[in-house]
C-alpha cells in the first residue's frame, strides 16, 4: 500500500522531477557531444563567432549565460524552496544525509583543486569549478539502469543535488562578483522588497512576480551582481500556498511555475547552455593541457573529491547514528551514487566562466578537465552502479517513501 500513497501525496513533485531531469540529461549530452563536434570541425570559426556576436547589448554568448541561464536559476530556486519547506528537505532529518553529503562534496573537490593550484592566485579563483553536480546528467546515466537503482537513492542524490546548487548559488553571489554599481543594487534590492512584500499580502497573480522579476533581473544584471542571482531571489517570493492555512495543491504559483519550466529548462535552456560552452578546440590545444594544473585539478575534484567528500561524508553521518541509508539501497550502491556526484557539467562549465573571465586558455583548461572528470565519474558510477547489490533485507516498497 506504500507506493499508491506516496504517488497521491502532493507535497513533492520529485517523480515528475526525476523524469523530466532524466530525460533532459540524455540531450544533454547529446549537445555536449554535438559542441565538441563542432568545435573541432571546418565549422568552428562560425560557431565561435556566432557566439560572439552581438544581439542588442550582449552578445549571444551572454544572453545565453546571463539570460536562459535566469530562467535555469529561476527553477533551481523554485524546487529549493519547494523541497525546503514541502518536500524531500522539509525536516532536519531529511536533510541531515544529503546536507552533509552535500557539504562534504564542495569542500574536499575544492582541496584537492587547490592543491594543484595554490601556488598561481590566477588559476585559484577556480576552486569552486569541481564543486557542482549536475543534476540532469546524473539522473540520465540513473535513468540507463533502470529498476536497478532504487527511487529512494534518486531521491537522495536529487536532494544533494538540491543543496549542492544551493551552495554553489551562494559561491557565486559571495566570490564571483565583479565591481559593483551601488544605485543598481540598491534598486534590486527595492524591487526583491516589494516582491516579498507582495508574498506577505498574499498577491496570487504570477504576472506581477514575473514583471518585477524581470525588472529585477536588469537591475541585477547592470549591478555587478551575476544577473542569474535574480531568478533565485525571484523563485523565493513566488508564493508556495494559494491561502493561508491551506494545504499546497497544482493551483499555487509556485507549483504553476515550476511545472511549466520543468520541459523548457530541461530541453531548451540547458542544452543550448551546455551547446554553447562545451565546445572546445581540443585538437588546437594539444596533449600539454591535459597536464596543466587546472585541468587535472578540475578532473580530480570532479573525480576523486566527490567520490571522497560525497561517500565518506554520507558513510560518517551513517555510523555516527545521524542517518540512515537510503531504503532498500546498499553500500555500493552509496558509492556509485557518489561517483556519479562528480559529474559536474552545467554548473561546473558556468563557475568557470565566472571564475577565468576574458581568460580563455584557463577556461580551455578548465572545459576539458570538467568533461574528462565528468565522463569518468559517469562510467565509475554507472560500472559500480551496474553490478552493485541492493539491500535486500528492506522491503521494495519502502524505496518509493516521498
């Protein structure tokens, strides 16, 4: 009787999530391949150049960047506060695993790519390049094994997926943020007033949110302040409950919101994203870049940080009595859910153009190190994944708790 309740409980849409996401990595990773292609065919000059152009007053490059990747962030913000306050990481005890897995799989990504590059201040403003995980490429490689992995362990690595782009949201707003124009923020900061504030008086109109929220993206945009802040401060005003006191149902705006940028995000904005920035000219480059620092720091971040900050951070929590491990999955099914936490594409590709600006060699160096250590925490991860048992003494059921 388990599994009929949790699909009639509306307090998460993480099946629909799963789905959407999963599917969405596949095409993900069509474009990233298509990028390459390109990148290194008779076409690359017009693609390159393409991206170059100017469209108004930015490039195609930067509308990409800075404005479908709003529309990304918008959507990361909405299913964080979703989960946060009526889901998956609506109580400290749901959040204690993936929370502290989460934490443990930027720090030790992090060390490791300082290790390599502590010594050259340029190259380590990179450092936060190997802390992301890519939820849409992670799903997708799930989604290849089928029944073999249970829901529960989707659910978990969708969780710290959640939480590890919430990090990164912070990462970004904290330390890669160019000067900053005052009378623009402080004019962001007005209009996020007044969306709040129209939250608090109960304002249902989605309209509204939205046209402030592209106010507030201009404003943020002209102030220094990355302008995909904006869609995260706007996902977190747009109201969770059609009434106070009511329960959450498909007539929140929120809920309205979410589900209609579920497709798009997920076959539109991130694959011309991953399109656009994963295209490099590996055979311009030669074999020296696969041996500069930042890129074998990136590799082993992605590749051997996560698996480490991901696994040994969830496997303490699990000894010290502060969590559980996910229903009906085991131990290599842990680790290969780890492994699969250093695929870090999306994320990982927009922190380097944050961190490197107007430095394309570094940006090179950082591409190829986030798609080497990508595509061998995918194959890692789907191995393991593949031939791992699962815990057989819990109850299939179980594995569907939402």
């Amino acid at each position: 009787m388990a599994e009929p309740l949790a699909t009639r409980r509306p307090t998460s849409a993480m099946r629909a999530f799963l789905d959407n996401e999963a599917s969405g990595g596949l095409v993900l990773m069509g474009a990233a391949a298509l990028a390459l292609a390109v990148a290194n065919s008779p076409l690359a000059p017009a693609y390159f150049g393409a991206l170059k152009a100017y469209i108004g007053p930015l490039s195609l490059g930067h509308w990409i960047n800075d404005g479908l990747m709003a529309v990304f962030f918008l959507l990361v913000g909405l299913e964080i506060k979703r989960e946060v306050l009526d889901g998956q990481l609506s109580t400290w005890s749901r959040r204690a695993l993936p929370g502290i897995a989460a934490a443990g799989g930027m720090a030790v990504p992090a060390a490791i790519y300082l290790a390599f590059n502590l010594g050259d201040p340029r190259a380590a403003a990179g450092w936060a390049i190997p802390s992301a995980t890519d939820i849409a490429f992670a799903l997708g490689v799930l989604s290849l094994l089928g029944p073999r992995v249970p829901v529960s362990l989707k659910v978990f690595l969708t969780a710290l997926a959640i939480l590890d782009d919430l990090g990164a949201v912070v990462i970004i707003a904290v330390f890669y943020t160019a000067g900053i124009s005052g009378p623009d923020l402080a004019g962001a900061a007005a209009v996020a007033a007044v969306l709040a504030a129209m939250n608090r008086l109960g304002v249902m109109r989605l309209a509204s949110y939205l046209l402030l929220g592209l106010v507030l993206w201009v404003l943020v945009l002209r102030s220094g302040v990355h302008a995909t802040i904006a869609g995260v401060v706007l996902a977190l005003t747009i109201p969770l409950r059609p009434a106070p006191g009511r329960p959450d149902d498909a007539t929140s705006p929120l809920h309205i919101l979410e589900h209609a940028l579920h497709r798009p995000v997920a076959f539109l904005v991130v694959p011309v994203f991953g399109f656009a920035n994963a295209g490099v000219s590996v055979l311009g480059l030669g074999a020296a870049a696969l041996a500069q620092p930042v890129t074998i720091g990136v590799a082993a971040g992605l590749f051997l940080g996560k698996l480490v900050g991901v696994f040994g951070a969830a496997a303490l929590t699990i000894r010290a009595g502060l969590a559980d491990l996910p229903m009906g999955a085991g131990w290599g099914q842990l680790l290969g859910v780890s492994l699969l936490c250093g695929i870090g594409f999306t994320m990982s590709l927009f922190i380097a153009l944050l961190a490197f600006p107007g430095a394309e060699a570094l940006q090179d160096q950082a591409k190829i190190g986030i798609l080497v250590g990508s595509l061998l925490a995918g194959l890692a991860g789907y191995a393991v994944l593949r031939v791992a048992p699962r815990d057989v003494a819990a109850p299939a059921a179980a594995t569907s708790r939402g």
